[in-house]
C-alpha cells in the first residue's frame, strides 16, 4: 500500500514537472519568436523599435495592446521554466553532472527574465537595468587588482560556453530529448533542423558577445564591450551585416521552432 502510494506520488510529481516545462518552453518560443522579429529589422532597417536582446523583447510585449497582461503571462511562464530546470536538476533525471549544471544556469538566466518582465509590468525596468547594459560592470571588474586577466578569463569562459553550446548543438541526438518514435518523419526532420540551426546559432551569438568582452579585457577599455543587443547592432553597419543578421534571425526563429516541438514531444 505504502509502495502504491510513493508510486502514485512520484507519478503526480513527474506530470507536474512536465507541467512547468510545457509551459515554460511555451514562453521560451515566444520570447525567441520576438528575438527574430527584432535581428531582422535591424537587418533590414539598421536598427530596431526595441534592442534586440531578451530586454527589448519584453518592453516590445509591454508595449502592445494588453501589453502588461501579456508580459505577466510571460513571467509566469518563466517562472514555470525556471522551476523546470530546477526540478530536473535536484530530481537528476539528466544523468551527466554536466546537464545537470546546464539545467541550474538554464534557471538562473530565465529567473533573470522573470525578474525583468516583472520589473518593466511594475515600471521600474522599462529604461534597462544593469543586464542591459555590461560596461559598468565590466568598468567595476577592470579596476581591480589583475581585473584585465579576471575580464578575460570571463571572455574565454563565455566563449566556450558558445562553443560548446553550437557543437552540442550540431552533435546531439533529438532522440534524447524528443519522443521521436510519436513524430512523423518530417517532424523528425524538422525538429532535427530547427534544433540545430537554433542551438548553432544561441552558441555563435554567446561567442560574438564574448569577443567584445574580450577586447575590453585586452584594451583596458570597458565601452568596448557590447550587450546582444549593441553587437547586432555593430553587425548593421558591416557590408556584410544585414545579410549575417538575417541569418542569425531565421536561426532564432528555428530555435523557437525547436521549443515548441519540445513543448509537444518532449520527453520526461
């Protein structure tokens, strides 16, 4: 009976685990779906009616019709991936240590989103905060003792961050994550497609910041660095740039595509 009991439990647990994921990768393909929008008008009018990056995102959801009500369904939703990744991590249902870690940063980043989409609802983030906006703190880290050897280091440990997500990204199996054996086989394919074009390029767009980050550490001179939003922008003005920005929009845009296969295929 007792045995019963813990099953039925665990069982109750795990579908409320997945709960949470559904509804926060649902609030991740929306956010990404705008993070496209946004990189392709920069590409194609050199700038954008928000910044390109997640902060932009939310003052453009703020700012649309029922904008406070919909940036707060939002939060919530980044609450529920927040708590999500949690889970996942304290239950160790991702064997590798490292997943695990990917799971607790995961957390931190989206507590983050919550944190701002809950900020600009109550009016106190509309203009930025300090995510937004690196130099300061990147001006703080350079004035002390070694600080271009700690920025540095910050840079090169970004920038394998990057790497490793864009070949994680090419390499994976969507076996492991995805229930492929319910998916058609263009759904394989397209899932197979959106989740690598999307984590190749979250992985170069991580490394690009981290390129500026690493030429403020070499330079001593913290305006070099850029936020996403100011390094897409310093993309514009590249002969080459539109056509890089409109990459790396259809690459966000695949990204959110990979989420919403998640939402639906998604394994335990």
């Amino acid at each position: 009976m007792n045995l019963g009991r813990k099953i039925g439990g665990n069982a109750s647990q795990d579908r409320s685990i997945q709960g949470l994921g559904k509804v926060g990768l649902s609030s991740r393909a929306v956010v990404y779906t705008i993070l496209a929008y946004l990189a392709a008008d920069v590409a194609l009018h050199g700038s954008s009616p928000s910044k390109a990056d997640s902060q932009g995102a939310l003052v453009l959801v703020e700012s649309q019709p029922a904008g406070s009500l919909l940036l707060t369904i939002l939060a919530i939703g980044f609450a529920a991936y927040t708590l999500w990744r949690l889970a996942l991590a304290w239950k160790g249902h991702q064997a590798s240590a490292w997943k695990r870690a990917g799971s607790v940063a995961a957390a931190l980043v989206y507590g983050g989103l919550c944190y701002q989409a809950l900020s600009i609802v109550l009016g106190s983030g509309s203009s930025g905060g300090p995510s937004s906006h690196p130099a300061p703190l990147v001006a703080a880290a350079l004035n002390l003792p070694a600080g271009k050897v700690l920025v540095g280091v910050a840079a090169l440990a970004i920038a394998a961050g990057g790497i490793a997500l864009a070949v994680w990204g090419w390499v994976h199996h969507d076996t492991d994550v995805l229930q492929t054996g319910k998916m058609t086989a263009a759904e394989r394919r397209m899932a197979r497609f959106s989740g690598t074009g999307g984590e190749v390029t979250r992985g170069l767009l991580v490394l690009l910041v981290a390129l500026y980050l690493a030429s403020a550490a070499a330079t001593g001179n913290a305006s070099r660095v850029k936020s996403l939003g100011g390094a897409l922008l310093g993309l514009s003005h590249d002969p080459f740039g539109p056509w890089l920005l409109a990459l790396i929009a259809f690459g966000l845009l695949l990204f959110a595509i990979s989420s919403c296969f998640e939402v639906v295929y998604r394994k335990a």
